[in-house]
C-alpha cells in the first residue's frame, strides 16, 4: 500500500480527474448542426476549460461567444471570447461581461444553438443585476450570505431574485434558440435549478424563500433588496413557461462520479473504499466530529468495515464567520475540527479540498491531517481549539506544512473528504 499521504492526494487526484472536462465534454455534444449559428456562453470556474473542449471536440465548426471564469482559471481558446472576473465576491469585470453576455444570446434565432457552460462559481461570475439593483447592494448581499452559514441553496435562492440573468432569465433571452446546457455540479444533489443559479432552467425557488432566508439568517439588506424581494413582478419564470419549450440540460461530471474514481484509485492501493454521502451539507466543524465518530468506530471495532477503510464523501458544507482574524476555508476547517476530534488516534489520516484548487479564497485547495498533527500544533505553541474558535484553520495547516496546493484545477465538482483508517491498535 501506498504512503498515507500519497494514497489520500492520490485519490483525491483521481477524483479531479475523473470531473476534467477534456476528459468528459465531448461524449455529451450533440451532432453538430448543419444550419444556423452556434453561440457558446458560459460562467464558472470550469467554463472556460469547458469551452476549450468544445473547441476541440468540433474543430470545423464556426463557433462564437463569450465564457466568465474566475481569475486565475482561463484557459486558451480560439474563437470562444474568455473573460476572468471576481469569485466569491462579483466585481465590475463579472458585470460588464455578463452584459456582454446576454447581448450575445439575445441575438440568437429560431435555427441558432446556443451552448451553456454551467460549473460552480457561475452564481458570482455571472454578475448582472436586476434592475434597480447596483453592484454596490449585490456585493453588499453576497458578503453577508458568505458569512451567514446558510448552504449554497438558500444562498442562489436569495441571488437569483436579484439577478438579470440567473435563475432562468437567461433562457428567456436565447428563445427561441435552442439552448443545450452543459453543466459540471458542485452542488448538493446535482440540482439544475441550483448549479451556478441555473440560468438556463426553471427556478425551484421563490420570492418568499429568498426573503425566509433573509430573516433566518438576521441578514440586513439594502432597501432596494428588500423592495425587490417584497415585489412579486421579481419571480422567476417556473417549470411550464413556454421558454424552456426548445432547452435541454445535461450533467456531464458530478460529486459522485468524482468520489467513485477516487474510490477506484483506494482498491488498486489494496484498501476497501467506503461512499458515506456525495452530498453532506452543515457547519464544517460539526461535519467533521461526525465524520470522526465513523472513522473511530472503524479504527476501534472494524465497523462498518474493518481497516484498511477509506471514508469518502462530498458535498458542501458551510461556516459561520466567528473570528475576527483567521484565514480559513471550509475544509480547512472541517480537517481541524476532525483532528481534534479524533484525539490523535494512530491509525487515521484524512485529507479535505476543494476540486477548483481553491478553499474559500485562500491559495489552497485543503490540507492533510496526520495522527500528529494536534501535538506538532501545540508543540509548535499554538493551540487547535482557539485556532478553530478564531476561523484560522488555514493557519493551523500552514504552521504545519500540511497545506495542499494545486492552483485552480479548471473543474469542479465541490469538496472532497477522505479519512483512511489503518489496521492498528486502538487508543480511545
């Protein structure tokens, strides 16, 4: 078997891998038309990868438009236009691109196809207000969501009420084009409605949910927010509205997909993988003590199953902003709330991350947690508990040099857990 932590980055690799969309675009295009234009518009982290693999899978077809990446995640392309702008917060580039954006969908006709590259981080990219929304109030909204705890649902439920674009708006203007979405999930239940604020789909979500989340959240907003939310001309369009007649949406790489290669990659090491969940939601540090629980029952009485185990799971938790000072990042601070609960059994190592290469809006995608990792903290003078309590797992992990650092990945398919259980004796 591999060196614990070879084994874990390895499967976490594989897991990236297997959602790379040079590796899964192609087999889900269409034949290409023989008539009219072909426009490809896109937002999120992956889209601008996704338009280089259209490019290459139709090579002799003339293609245009325009895709929103996050900085620091293009991609070359020829004819497909790629703009990087602002996530998690949206900036003034993200805007002035989607604008540019619906210009080019608006102008698409009845025998036009018009291709959505949908992926994680569209909701922030694809940045155009609704009217009487600035980008000053849609910051200011999109901060406070940050912070709150509330889960990627009840966050896009409360964008796409304040966009021009997202939640279906966007396939109002492309009718009555063809539109094919293309979509790589980072969400929880691989919810169309939810992946990048789904522009391109019916919205599942209301006005009055949006306003639900203000209040359970005690969000203050902007009195255009509030007005907007209070005025029932805002609601999306709903399952049934004539202008998704002519639309069509298709997953191409998915959480689970990604945890099943990892999976692959733990039975060709020789250890036995487990899929706990691809959709584990809740504050980061309460995910981790659960997670804790399963693997020290593994360590300790060989159930579910007996070591070597490989827990996996994904999904997207959250964290509520406590801290003043600390660098964080929700798997950063799901490994050091899983460290300390583990109490530094010999047996366990674990890794978290992000699939896009980035936690949060720190330069790593995670980090690596050794049986030693809570000892060499303390023997280092720092202690784990005021470390977790101030939201500075990112610290924690850098004193350590246990951070993991891909650079953006150009794919993303949410967080990645992996906690490996090795035979040993047990000392709860």
């Amino acid at each position: 078997m591999l060196e614990p932590r070879a084994l874990l980055e390895a499967c976490f690799h594989a897991a990236i891998q297997r959602a790379a969309p040079e590796r899964v675009l192609a087999a889900h295009l269409p034949e290409p038309p023989t008539s009219g234009k072909v426009i490809v518009a896109g937002a999120g982290k992956a889209s601008a990868a996704m338009a280089a693999a259209i490019e290459a899978a139709w090579p002799d077809v003339p293609l245009s438009g325009l895709v929103i990446t996050r900085y620091g995640h293009g991609a070359p392309t020829r004819s497909i236009e790629v703009v990087e702008a602002g996530h998690p917060m949206p900036d003034s580039a993200g805007a002035i691109a989607a604008d540019r954006l619906a210009g080019l969908v608006n102008q698409a006709g009845p025998d036009d196809l018009v291709i959505f590259l949908a992926s994680g981080g569209g909701s922030a990219l694809l940045a155009l207000p609704a009217d009487g929304i600035s980008l000053a109030d849609k910051q200011a909204m999109n901060a406070a969501l940050l912070r709150s705890g509330a889960d990627i649902g009840e966050m896009n439920a409360v964008r796409k009420h304040l966009s021009a674009l997202k939640g279906g708006r966007l396939a109002a203007l492309a009718a009555p084009a063809r539109v094919l979405t293309l979509a790589i999930s980072d969400v929880p239940g691989d919810r169309p409605d939810v992946i990048g604020s789904g522009p391109t789909v019916p919205d599942g979500s209301t006005l009055a949910d949006a306003l639900d989340v203000l209040r359970r959240y005690e969000i203050q907003a902007p009195r255009s927010v509030t007005e907007r939310l209070s005025n029932p001309a805002s609601e999306t369009p709903k399952p049934g509205d004539p202008i998704f007649a002519n639309t069509e949406f298709r997953l191409i790489a998915s959480p689970q997909q990604a945890l099943e290669a990892a999976a692959d990659a733990a039975r060709a090491a020789g250890v036995t993988p487990m899929i706990l969940s691809d959709r584990l939601e809740g504050e980061a540090r309460d995910v981790g003590k659960a997670l804790a629980g399963i693997a020290l029952q593994a360590a300790t009485h060989g159930q579910p199953l007996p070591p070597p185990l490989l827990l996996l799971t994904g999904g997207e938790t959250t964290v509520t902003v406590r801290g003043e000072s600390g660098r964080g990042g929700r798997n950063a601070e799901y490994l050091l709330s899983h460290a300390l609960a583990l109490g530094g059994h010999p047996s366990v190592h674990a890794i978290a991350g992000d699939t896009d290469g980035i936690d949060g809006s720190e330069d790593n995608a995670g980090a690596y947690l050794e049986p030693h990792s809570v000892e060499r903290l303390r023997t280092l003078g720092h202690d784990p508990a005021t470390l977790l309590g101030n939201n500075d797992a990112y610290g924690a992990f850098s004193a350590l040099g246990d951070l993991i650092v891909t650079g953006p990945t150009l794919t993303n398919v949410n967080d990645f857990r992996a906690t490996l259980v090795l035979p040993g004796p047990d000392k709860t």
